[in-house]
C-alpha cells in the first residue's frame, strides 16, 4: 500500500518534469482552455508510459518545487471528462494529499494516469487542438506527434523504484492517526476504525442527533493508510454508516429561501474493502433541487445582480445588503437549479468580488461551485 504523501515528495524530490510525472500550481477544468490543456497533459502521459502509472501533482510552485496546495477537489466524475473527449482513455484517478504544513483546507492533489496499453488521442476537438490528435512527452513539455508512432517502455523501473519508496509501514500509520485525533481535530468529535486488518479510516466532526440518527458538520474524512484526504466540507452536513467491510458517506446540503431551509441529499460514495488488500469506490448523485416559486426566484436574481453591480463599482453596501451577500452564491445556485441558465455565469463573474471579500461570503462561494461541478458532471 502507496503512502500518497511520501510518492508527492519522492517525485518533486527525482527530477524535474519528466516524460512520467508533471506539476501543476492548479488546473481549470470550468473553462474550455483548461480542460483542452489538461486533457492533452493526460493524453500524453499516458502515451508515454506504456507500462507504469504517471502523475501529475498539483498545488506546487514550478519554479522553487514548493507545495503551497490547493483547494479540496472531490471531483469524482474527472474519468467521466477522460472517456468523453479521448479514444483509449486511461484509468483515472484525483487524490487529495494531506501535508501537515497546510492550511486546514488545503491540499495537493495527485492525478494518477494508469494505461491500458493502447494509442490514446483526443476522440473530438475542443479548444485550439483537433479531433484525433495524440501527444507525447518530450521531456517536460507534452508534444504532438504524428499518428505513426512508436511507443517505448522507458520508465517502468524508475516509476517502479519511486513507488517502492513510498511504501506505508506501522509508525507511519500510527502517527497519523494520533496526529488526525490528537493534534488537527482536537476540539472535533474524532473516530476512527479499521478496515480488513489492513485500512485506517478516521473522521471528525461536530454531530448532531436528529430522529435518532447521527449528523456531521465540519467534516474531515481521512484514509491514514494512503494520506488520502476522503471528503472535507465546513458548511455541508454528512450521515455516516459503516460495516464490516464498507464505508458510506452521504452527503447532504443546506437550502432554501426566506427562512424556510432544508437539507437535501446530495451525493452517496460508498468504499468497499476488500481481503486483497484493495478498495473500491461508488459515488451516487441521489440530488433533486428543490423547486421554488418563479417570481421569488427573479426577485432573488435580480438583487443579485444589482448586489454585483454595487461590488464592481465599489459603492458601500447596506447592513441588509451585507447579509444578502453572504446568501447569495446559494441563491444564484437555487436560481441554476430552476433553470435560470445565466445564473452560473453570473456565478461565476463574481468570484474575484468574493475572493476579495474573503471569509465565509468566498467559503460559501466554493461550496456552490462544488455542488454545480457535481450535477453538471453527473
């Protein structure tokens, strides 16, 4: 079993990019342009080992190699961008990748790329690159190539001894543990359990009981034996049920309007372990938006908007105003939901507005980008 952790630093500690392994400070996959790019990175990985997984590790600085992370990605539905735009799609992976010097909700990420041995080339165009391309790595620059290629092993026995390194063992995984209970969490209720005698799962949170069933805000998921961050949300709520060998996580979201809020299932991930010592992992979209009254809806939209306008222009906002704003990432979300199709974008253009803001009014701007990156995928 592969400490996630220890495998970022063995490959940002081998070599610079190379024809196995890329870094990226971030990737966009809500643009056209960067799923192209991020698309032709995988195709071309891929392409280049044949035989041995590759990676691309994202969240570090290129020029000094300093992991400064990103935001938790739990984008679950990434293989399902793979299969859509590349013949012979590779199997793929996104990790998030726990380093204790980090901010709480940051994280690296780690795309693994796992061949099956054919030709793989993008199956339709998107951005500037056609239909039927296929790229290569030539060092750390991924190239197209002409469709009579030859495709060499070069790698397999670096990619092999890295992995080796990487190994989990008994301190590593103790450490965790204590660290995630002890030191990261210590004002969360914290859990752990074990798994086939073989994976530590830990998670934390503020519960609640509701109807006799158990609640989670504030929730961190962690699988200790990987360094695999599972799921981390501070405003959503989660429900947790576990057996012998599987873990299941449902995760729930807050909406509504006026004062009359619900939470709402949103998405089931269940992990099944097995006694080879390897997991699988399912993920359900169980959502159904909540539908309200239209005219409420265009009232909601259009302060929104006006709200937006104010931020451009930099005119100071009301106290009321103030409160609106923090609602509405949701209400341009809830807006979406009822077919208000411009309401994304409008989203979206208020991000650097947000960000500029910071705090709980951004926070809750992620979370709604989060949700929207689910449904659309799914």
């Amino acid at each position: 079993m592969i400490n996630k952790r220890l495998l970022v630093k063995n490959l940002l500690a081998h070599n610079d990019e190379s024809s196995f392994y890329d870094k990226k400070r971030q990737i966009d996959l809500g643009s056209k342009e960067g799923k192209a790019k991020f698309l032709k990175h995988i195709c071309a990985l891929s392409n280049s080992n044949p035989k041995n997984n590759s990676y691309i590790v994202i969240g570090v600085e290129d020029e000094a190699n300093e992991i400064r992370g990103v935001d938790f990605f739990d984008d679950s539905k990434i293989q399902n961008l793979v299969n859509a735009y590349l013949s012979n799609p590779p199997l793929i992976s996104y990790e998030n990748i726990m380093f204790p010097h980090l901010p709480a909700d940051k994280v690296v990420g780690l795309v693994t790329i796992r061949p099956t041995g054919e030709i793989t080339s993008l199956r339709k165009n998107i951005w500037k690159y056609w239909g039927g391309s296929i790229f290569l790595r030539d060092g750390s620059i991924s190239m197209p190539k002409d469709f009579d290629i030859e495709i060499k092993d070069v790698n397999s026995e670096i990619v092999q001894a890295i992995e080796n390194m990487a190994k989990n063992n008994i301190e590593l995984t103790l450490d965790g543990v204590i660290d995630f209970i002890n030191h990261r969490h210590s004002d969360l209720e914290s859990h752990y359990k074990v798994f086939k005698e073989l994976f530590v799962l830990c998670w934390a949170g503020n519960s609640k009981q509701v109807n006799g069933d158990t609640y989670y805000s504030r929730v961190d998921i962690e699988l200790i034996n990987e360094q695999v961050r599972l799921f981390y949300s501070a405003l959503d709520e989660v429900s947790i049920s576990f057996s012998e060998d599987e873990f299941k996580i449902v995760e729930y979201v807050h909406l509504g309007l006026n004062n009359d809020y619900h939470y709402y299932p949103l998405e089931e991930r269940k992990l099944t372990f097995n006694d080879n010592g390897f997991y699988s992992e399912e993920t359900e979209l169980i959502f159904k938006p909540p539908k309200f009254n239209k005219r409420t809806l265009h009232h909601i939209y259009n302060s929104n908007n006006a709200l937006i306008e104010k931020l451009k222009k930099r005119i100071p906002l009301a106290p009321r105003e103030e409160k609106d704003l923090l609602l509405l990432p949701a209400t341009y979300l809830i807006c979406f939901l009822n077919d208000f199709e411009d309401a994304k974008e409008k989203l979206l253009a208020s991000k650097p507005f947000l960000k500029q803001i910071g705090g709980k009014v951004y926070q809750s701007y992620k979370e709604s980008q989060r949700i929207l990156r689910k449904v659309k995928y799914s």
